[in-house]
DNA sequence: ACCTGAACACCGTTCAAGT
DNA sequence: ACCTGAACACCGTTCAAGT
C-alpha cells in the first residue's frame, strides 16, 4: 500500500541550507533536517544517498543561486570597467548572504560533497565573458581566474575576520577592483614586466 | 603516586597535522590521534581542552610555519618586484605541502577552532613589508590585502580543483602576480581610475 | 599526576516491519 | 512506495578507579 510524500529532494535541501547558514556545517546533522522537514532521519536516505551527498546538493544550489545573480548584475552596466565592479559588488553580496554555503564552494572535503565541475563553470560565465572584454579574447581566462582569486580571497579572509585591523573593508574592496580592472585593462603594460 | 609521561602535547598536535593531512578534517579524530601517540583517546584531555581546541593548535601550528617560510623567502631578493614573486611562490609552495592546514587558516568553523588574530598577523609581515616597498608606506596595507586576497584565493580554487580545465596553471599563477606588481606600483594609474 | 575502562549522549546509516 | 522504530558502529567527552 503506498504511503503519500511527506518531504521532497527540493525541501530537503532549502531545509539544510537554512541549518548550514544558522548552525554552520555542524549543525547540519540529518537529525536536524529531518525535523525540520517533518520525517524521521531513516526517510531521509530515500531523498538522498548520504549526508555527504546532501552537502554537494545544497553547495550545488548555492552556486546556481551564485550564477543567477551574477547574470542579474551583468545586466545593466555596458563598460567593461563597470560590468567587473557590478559583478564583484553582487559577488561579495551575495557570499555575505550565504557565508557558510560560499565557503562550501572552493571548500576540500569529501569527495562525495564536490560540486560537479559544471556547476562552477556555469556560474562563472559571466565573469568570464567580462573579462574577454575588459582583457581581450586571448587573455581572457587568465584575467577571469585573476579576478575571481581576488574576490574569492579577499572575501574569505574577510568572513574569517582576518581584516578586522584597521580600514575600511569597502573602500579596501573598491581599492582592489579599481586596481586589478587597470591593471587588466593595460595589457602593453603587464606584458612589459616579467 | 605519579606516573610518567608518555606523550605531550608538541606530539599531539605534530600527530594531528600528519593525520588531517592524510586523511582529511573528518579523519582527524580523537581516537586516530590517540592510537599514534600511543596512549588511549580520554588521555588527551589533559593535554587539550577537546577536539576544537586540538583544531585550533593545528591551525596555528600551520600558521607559524608558514610565517617561518615567507621570512626565509623574503632573505633572498632585494628589489620589491623580486621579493613579491618569492613571497607569492613560497606561499603557493607551501600551500601544496599543508593543503589541508593551509585550508583551516581562512576556513569558517566552531569558534573555538579559529586561531587568534595574533597568529595571522605576524605570520604576514614579511607580506606587509614588501607591499609597504611597492606601492609606498600608506598604500601599504591596501596593497598587501590585495596580494594576499589575490594569492589565497588562487590557492584556494586551485587546490578545490576549479582549475581543472585549460591552461598552465603554472603560467596562471605568474600572471597573476606579474598584472598585480605592476597594477600596485603603477600609483599613479590606479589612482586615476575610479 | 597521569593513565585507563566504562559509560553516556549523539551521529550516520541500515533494515525489517508497518501502512 | 514511502515511513518508522530498533539497532549498530563510531565519535567526543566525562569520571571513577587505578598506579
């Protein structure tokens, strides 16, 4: 005799990324989510096959949700230079939205919690593409992975609290993208040294 | 009646590097830790107030060394541009030695595990120097937070496998500091911009 | 003064038995 | 076909009892 669908994949995972973000990834125990869900912990190995596998699910659904708001903030500017602050403003927005699910992304751990490769590259698209621009064609992977690294980096070490000495973080940001957009953008000049 | 010694805690945390190293943050467990050093898991807590505290001692561990490593690099070369790229490379190098250490340094996780502000000060002012050499004594910091945004985060991408795809990962790296030396001691430029 | 066995709470996961 | 209680292995941690 069936029994009706008390949860779904998709409850599931809204669930745990609201725990992950409230309690940080210890929080995050199947007890926990199954609560809140409304089953028992044992149904929710009918959803997904492990907690490791709930962790790449819910960091997936972070980057999707990272890639949509990137493309949201590349809508509106023209310029080069603006469309890169744009999306370095949305970037760090957004990780400060979801400080334990963006650290999820470019996080080790299991293999079974990795995001699919895919899913990254999706989500970086825009980035790319404005770093063709601000870059030229041939340069443009080069300038995309110098420009994520940057914002990666400096919004980690600052979620981590390792820039709560002195300054002011946004002008320490804005400072970063007005040298790093010059500095791509002259490309005579960074072929020059070396 | 006392009984003698059989571990410390230099042990202990030695032991816990090699073992999150190996086997990852999940795999450094009390009893692993234990077995290693030779004495049963509840003897470790009068050496360490609990597994966080152990974490953090780890971390710190790591960060010390790291420290030791930039200021070896940093003895070589006497021009700024030089000794930028030692310090980028002694970083990286070290980074892909102590992957998972190098990881906890910037990584979110119970506060007990975090390691003091101390630690990550003074492990980064060889960094704060040489910055201070390139872009002029009050552009200093700025300057040092973007080179060590920029190489943290490539770091971080790049041991997360979010390189994977095309390229000299290498060469990547070069250019990453070659546009950032040239973009920070380009005052003037940067300036201009914004 | 440090060490250990025993014990407790908690967690991930499996599975037989329910509906 | 999904749900649950019971059970198991494993983990962090405490503590009384040893030496």
């Amino acid at each position: 005799m069936p029994t009706p669908e008390r949860t779904s994949r998709e409850a599931i995972v809204a669930v745990g990324r609201e725990l992950l973000e409230a309690e940080g990834l210890a929080g995050l125990t199947m007890q926990a989510v199954a609560d809140r869900v409304g089953v028992k912990a044992p149904s929710l190995y009918k959803r997904v096959r492990n907690r490791d596998e709930l962790v790449r699910l819910i960091t997936e659904a972070t980057i999707d949700d990272l890639g949509e708001e990137l493309r949201k903030a590349a809508a509106g500017p023209t310029d080069a230079p603006s469309l890169v602050a744009a999306l370095a403003l949305a970037f760090r927005a957004f990780a400060h939205r979801f400080p334990a699910g963006f650290h999820l992304i470019f996080a080790p751990g299991p293999v079974g919690t990795r995001p699919s490769y895919d899913a990254i590259v999706a989500s970086s698209l825009p980035l790319l593409e404005v770093a063709g621009a601000l870059a030229g064609p041939e340069r443009a992977l080069d300038a995309a992975r110098t420009l994520t690294a940057w914002a990666n980096g400096f919004i980690s070490m600052e979620l981590a609290g390792a820039f709560n000495l002195g300054g002011d973080v946004d002008e320490a940001f804005a400072f970063g993208i007005r040298t790093l957009t010059t500095a791509l953008q002259a490309r005579e000049v960074a072929q020059a040294v070396g």
